[in-house]
C-alpha cells in the first residue's frame, strides 16, 4: 500500500493524491479460516422504530431481555436495540431494587410500507407479551 506517484496519477487522470493497494485475495481466503460472507439486500421499504422504556428488576440481565426480544414471532419486528440502561443512585431500597432500560424496535415488512396503525399493534403486541413474560413495568 503506499501512494502513487504523481506523475501517474496525472496519466489517468486524477488530480489529486491517490493511494493504491494491492490484496492478495487467495491469501486473505485462507485467513477466513472456512468462514463465509453473507450480504443481505438493503430493504426497499423503510422501517419505524418504537421505544420501549421499562423498570425491571436490578437483578435481571440484559441478556434475559435480548433473549426475549429475539425469541418473539412477531413477523414485523425486524430487530431491536438496548439505547439506554439507568441505575440511579438510590434513595430507598425501592429504587435500589430496579433499573430503567430502554430499547429501541423496528418494525418493516419486505413487501411494502406499512401503516402506522400495523405497527402500533404490532408494538401492542410485543408489549402484552413483554408483560407476560417478565417482571417488567413499563413507562
């Protein structure tokens, strides 16, 4: 890797500095220790996020929220994301024991835009089944 020289760059017509590489793709092949890439299509209709925020347990992992989200049917839901956990400094032992998090979820379908009271329910849906299924209380 390094950079070309100018007169080079001059021949092919660029104007400015340019850097070049050269990969040795069999090489980087064996260091893929058997791995395959996979690539994904950018989806052609758009998403919308919804927020969850909710009071758990301090004791509760975010694991055990992850695994939740990730074990839901929910066709629309296409992914989640924990934005922000909050331990306060407590002033009872109420406070102590719970934290706040909050996630974020997207919803999408592959075939078209969906319209917002697909997703409302579809969000309704995640939460009665967040409520049911740990010890959760949402804000």
């Amino acid at each position: 890797m390094g950079q070309a020289r100018p007169a080079r760059t001059r021949e092919i017509g660029i104007t400015g500095p340019a850097l070049v590489a050269e990969l040795d793709l069999h090489l980087l092949e064996a260091h893929s220790l058997g791995r395959s890439t996979q690539f994904t299509e950018l989806a052609k209709f758009p998403g919308s996020t919804r927020d969850i925020a909710m009071f758990v347990p301090a004791t509760l992992p975010n694991g055990e929220l992850n695994q939740f989200f990730s074990s839901l049917t929910e066709p629309l839901l296409e992914s989640f994301q924990v934005f922000d956990v909050f331990v306060a400094s407590a002033k009872s032992t109420e406070e102590l024991a719970r934290k706040s998090i909050a996630y974020s979820l997207t919803y999408r379908d592959e075939s078209r835009t969906l319209q917002a009271t697909e997703i409302d329910e579809a969000h309704g849906r995640v939460l009665d089944a967040l409520k049911n299924a740990l010890p959760v209380e949402v804000r």
